[in-house]
C-alpha cells in the first residue's frame, strides 16, 4: 500500500488541479524523488527538485491558510555570440540590466510571514532572516500580496557567492524581477522600477534600453567596462517581458570562476572549465581584439587555470585542508549551528571554526580534491 505513503498535501485533488498535473503523474514524480515533501521551519509543503510540466526547479507548493505555488525562478540562457543571437531573439528594444554575481533569492509573503527562499526551493535561515533585517516589505507586501520578489543576495558576509562590490560592501540585496506568485509572470521593466522605487527598494541597474540592432556594439562596451570592474555582466530583456531574457558575461568573470573551480580540481573544475572555455573562444572571436587584447586574455584565463591549482598542490603538501571559508554574521552559537545544518541538508560540508565580534566562520572541505591531491603527491597513478 503505497499511497499511504504520499504526503497528504501532495494527495490532494486541488493541488494536481492547481498545478495542472494529473495525480498519477505526481505521485510517479513522488517516487521518482523529482518533488519531495519539505517540511521545515513551520512549513508544509512540496518542493520541486526538478521541472515537471510546466513547473520549474526550484517550485514550492505551500500548504498555508490557502495552498500557494511559489514557482521556481526560470533558467537565463546564455548568448555566446551577441550580434548574430540578439537579432533573432528580440523585437524591437533590448533593455540591459547589470548582472549581479551573488545567489538567487524569492522573497515572499505566505500567511503574514517573510520567507526567503534559494534557489532550489530551499528555505535559508540566514537568507531569510538578513533578507528581513536589510529590507523593509511590510507595506510592499501589504499592498502586493500575490507578488514574489526576485533578487540577487550580494556582498562580502554571503554564504554562497561572496564578492565585492563597493556599493554594497558586506551583504546587500539587488531586485531584478516582481513577479506573480501562481503564474510566474513578470512586471514589465518600467512599472516593475516604478513599484520598486514607490516602496524604496533597490533594483539592479539598468544600463540602458537600445534598438536591438545598436545593442550588440554597445552591449560589448559596457561588458568590457564591467569586466575592468572586475563585475559580473549583464542579463538582455525584453522591456515588455514576453520573451526570455538572456545572459552575458565579461572575461574576467569567466577568469574568477576558473580560479575559484581550480582551487578545488577535483570537486569542481569538471563542471566548470569546459563552459568557460568555450565563453571566452567566441567572445574573443567576436570583440575582435586587437593581438595585445588576446594575449591579455589569454593570459588571463591560462593563470586562472594553473596558479590556483598550484597553489592548491602546494597547500595540500604542506598539510593544510582543501577547504574554503565562509563567513556569516551571527549573533549567537545556536544560529551558526542552524545554518551548519542548512548546508548538512544540502549535502554540503562544513564545521564551524570559531565565532568571533558576532561573525561565524564555517569551513567548506573539499574531500575529493583533499584526497585525490594527497594520492598524487604519495605515487598514485592518474
Ligand atoms: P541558473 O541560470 O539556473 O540560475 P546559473 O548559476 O548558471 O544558474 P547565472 O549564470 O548566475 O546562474 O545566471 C542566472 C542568474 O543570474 C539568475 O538566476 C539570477 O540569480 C542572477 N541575476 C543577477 N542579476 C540579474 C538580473 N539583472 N536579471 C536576472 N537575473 C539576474
Ligand atoms: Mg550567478
């Protein structure tokens, strides 16, 4: 008898009528692990860990006062070649907002609570609770209760994604998209600024709005200017939001991922080397540079690829961890232990190193790489 077995929420008619799936199809996800039942922080509900149907990654099918469908926020596709992917994909005006580099956050209003949800679906307790102490939305959310705000979490102090940028410093929140909780559609750029900007909420810059056939000449400026910067890129977006936005980012981004992906070979530069690679073959091919701006960005990438690597053998030799630091802000023990257990869920890593002037160092280890590593410099055979 396996029914008994499916979450009550799940074995609900509404909620296959809500989310346009039959129940047989969603009990066979159930099994399949493709939603599972979440239950946390006084929430019930299913989480998507996979798309089905129309759903995205990352929906969350909450059992509150009313069932809500929080939807997973969509998958950005990336243009290699601007000229030639610009033209075919827009209309008109192509509106380019800078792409900032920290984790993607939805913040929404569920029975009169704040909850801040990650990527996956994840409540982040320290997401959340920043997210509350860094925005005020009582009002926006009084006003717009059927809306999820979706922004980047960035700064400095950031579990995830840390990186620095002088107008945030520590830990700041950017919004790019409002949309509708149920559907998923999103505010048209101006009245999404335009109810941004009445409830004094930041959103990401917008760098300019241009004809499509002008963009991609002035979309390779502001990159390269963004990349001098040492900032991310930029996500293109139809100022109606009908068509899907796409993505595009500067070489020295793609240089600081190789470098980050190289201090832990084993664990990940598989994932990431080869999509970086072929980013920066076809930006170099199309920004046509001249053979001093090619070897500076062959330069650039060859050292992020071989010194964090090394740097990494050579520590590893010398008997430290190969692990990478995270510092959060916390203001007792017990809510540093809550966000060690958030990443255990995640199947992440991590032991708390020491609290110190309310700040809690939590070390990532990075076990393939720490062994593998090892058993190289001991003999063993690759
Ligand atoms: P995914 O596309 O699945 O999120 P990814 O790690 O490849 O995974 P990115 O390459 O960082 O994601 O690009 C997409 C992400 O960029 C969005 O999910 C969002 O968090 C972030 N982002 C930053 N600035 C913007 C912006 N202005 N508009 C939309 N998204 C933005
Ligand atoms: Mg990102």
């Amino acid at each position: 008898m396996r029914e008994k077995n499916i979450p009550p929420l799940l074995a609900q008619e509404e909620v296959s009528k809500i989310l346009n799936i039959s129940s047989q199809k969603l009990e066979e996800a159930y099994w399949k692990g493709i939603i599972k039942n979440y239950q946390k922080h006084n929430l019930e509900a299913i989480q998507f860990r996979k798309g089905l149907g129309s759903m995205e990654s990352g929906t969350m099918v909450v059992n509150g006062e009313t069932i809500q469908v929080i939807r997973g926020f969509p998958k950005i596709r990336r243009t290699l070649m601007l000229k030639p992917t610009l033209k075919k994909h827009f209309l008109k005006e192509v509106a380019v907002e800078e792409k900032m580099n920290g984790y993607n956050v939805r913040i929404t209003q569920i029975d009169n609570d704040i909850i801040a949800f990650t990527r996956g679906g994840y409540i982040c307790p320290y997401t959340t609770r920043k997210a509350k102490e860094i925005l005020d939305l009582d009002d926006f959310f009084q006003e717009n209760p059927e809306m999820v705000i979706c922004g980047e979490m960035v700064g400095t102090l950031n579990p995830y994604v840390s990186h620095y940028y002088r107008e945030v410093g520590k830990l700041g929140f950017r919004i790019f998209d409002l949309r509708e909780k149920q559907t998923n559609t999103p505010l048209p750029m101006k009245e999404k600024r335009d109810l941004l900007e009445e409830h004094d909420l930041e959103p990401v810059r917008l760098l300019g709005i241009f004809p499509v056939d002008e963009a991609p000449e002035k979309i390779i400026e502001i990159v390269k200017d963004l990349g001098a910067n040492n900032r991310e890129g930029v996500v293109m977006k139809d100022p109606m939001m009908q068509l899907e936005p796409l993505k595009y980012t500067s070489s020295q981004a793609q240089a600081s991922e190789l470098e980050y992906a190289l201090s832990y070979p084993f664990d990940l530069a598989q994932a990431f080397l080869f999509s970086r690679i072929i980013r920066e073959g076809f930006q170099a091919y199309e920004m046509a540079e001249s053979t001093d701006e090619l070897s500076k960005r062959a330069l650039r990438m060859g050292e992020s690829i071989l010194y964090p690597m090394l740097e990494t053998i050579r520590g590893v030799e010398n008997g430290e961890l190969a692990a990478e630091d995270l510092v959060i802000e916390v203001k007792n023990q017990n809510e540093a232990e809550e966000f060690i257990r958030h990443l255990r869920d995640l199947k992440v890593m991590a032991t708390l190193v020491e609290i110190k002037d309310g700040k809690a160092v939590i070390r990532r280890i990075h076990q393939s790489t720490n062994d593998k590593v090892k058993n190289y410099l001991h003999g063993g055979l690759y």
